[in-house]
C-alpha cells in the first residue's frame, strides 16, 4: 500500500554560517491511510516545522517530501498551493475560524474558490456527525472552545482530503474536551480511512492514536508501547 505522506533524510535549517540553527535533523516519516500518527515533545522541538514541511507550508532544506508517491519537493508555488487546497485538511491552534463569518459560512467559503470539487459529506451531514447542527448560524465568538475546534474539523473534513494535520488542536482544552477531539480525529482515521497527524505535547491522549513519535531538540523517533510507557510514567 502507497504512503500518503513519505519523508525521506528531510532536513530544515534556519539561517546559514554561524547563525545556522537546525529546526530539524534528518528525519524519515511515513503515514499510511487510516492511520492516527501523533508528534510528542516539549515546545520549540521542531513538531510544527515538521508538520508545516508535511504540508507544503514550507520547502525542507535538503530531503524528499512524497505525498501519494509523488516527489513535491520541487514543486512550483502554484503546484503546492493546489496541493494545500485539495490533499491536505489544516487544524491549527485555537481553531483558526474567521470571526465575521457564521458557522455555515465558514465551510461555505470552501465553495467560493472550488466550484466543481463533488463533497465526500454534505455540510449538513458533517454538522450532524460533528454535533453542530444547531450551531451553523452562530458566530465564533458564541461558542465555546470545544465547539470552536468542532467547527473547525468540520471546516478542515469538508473538501475531503485525504490527508489530516492538526497542531495542538487541543492546547486551550480541558481534558474532557481534549479527549472527545482526539477521539473525533481516531474515528476520522479509522471510519473514514484518513491520514491523520496531530502534534502535541499532552500525554494524556496517547491511548487514543495508532502510532506515537516523539520530538527533542530536531530529531524525530518512533516509539514502541514500552517508549510510550516511560513518557507516560514520566508525565505523572
């Protein structure tokens, strides 16, 4: 089975000569559909520049970046910016919603700049799994964070993308709240075959994805059930 998501010896420097500071050491990555893959580690370990390389955010300074098999390390601006918009679904921190626009509205702006794209779910049906039927008409401001980061699944689902990537989608969470989202992204995953990566730093929601990585200070390794367990004993 292809890789959705394939890194191979990717590396990302900031600056050059003797104010070079290495973000991320070579790393290998793969993710597979179905698949609910978390990035652990302490803040400024390099989890969102590895995710932002992931999604085309940004261009890695050596490496390749394979996404459904194909080489995007070399890809035009507009060829990664058609990449963005139709393989990836973004959830960034504190949910990202634009505060003018109603929750309907919201994934009806999906619409304005893709017209012919068919919907995997209808807007109504993913209010409706996602428990925000009755909040369509409501405006970021009216809801609460939990509902906030509902709405923006919804958003990030709508254009059905193959692939998921959330950075700490559960950072302003309570931990009922945090794990009702992680809970969310498995399901996705699993029921609806999707790629799904969500970088953290809480322990708590390791039970609810399939593959644990941890990041410190660049360098990314995949942990066993024996790794987890240490980072969870040590957390409490």
């Amino acid at each position: 089975m292809m890789a959705l998501v394939d890194l191979k010896q990717v590396t990302k420097v900031y600056g050059s000569g003797h104010t070079a500071v290495t973000a991320l050491h070579p790393t290998d990555f793969t993710l597979s559909s179905g698949e609910f893959a978390t990035v652990i580690g302490p803040s400024g370990s390099g989890k969102t520049t590895l995710l932002t390389i992931m999604g085309s955010l940004q261009q890695p300074t050596s490496g390749q970046v394979l996404i459904n098999g194909e080489d995007t390390t070399n890809y035009s601006e507009h060829q990664r910016t058609d990449l963005r918009f139709n393989t990836f679904g973004f959830m960034l921190q504190g949910s990202n919603l634009i505060p003018f626009l109603t929750v309907k509205d919201q994934l009806a702006l999906v619409d304005r700049f893709n017209h012919h794209k068919q919907h995997a779910m209808s807007m109504d049906s993913l209010f409706t799994m996602l428990g925000i039927t009755d909040l369509a008409r409501s405006y970021p401001a009216e809801l609460s964070g939990g509902e906030r980061q509902r709405v923006a699944i919804a958003r990030a689902l709508y254009n059905d993308p193959p692939i998921i990537l959330a950075d700490e989608p559960t950072a302003s969470l309570d931990t009922s709240r945090a794990l009702q989202v992680t809970e969310l992204l498995a399901t996705i995953a699993h029921k609806m075959n999707r790629g799904v990566v969500m970088i953290t730093h809480d322990t708590r929601l390791l039970d609810t994805v399939d593959t644990v990585y941890e990041m410190r200070d660049g360098v990314l390794k995949k942990l066993d059930a024996s790794g987890v367990q240490k980072i969870r004993a040590a957390a409490v």
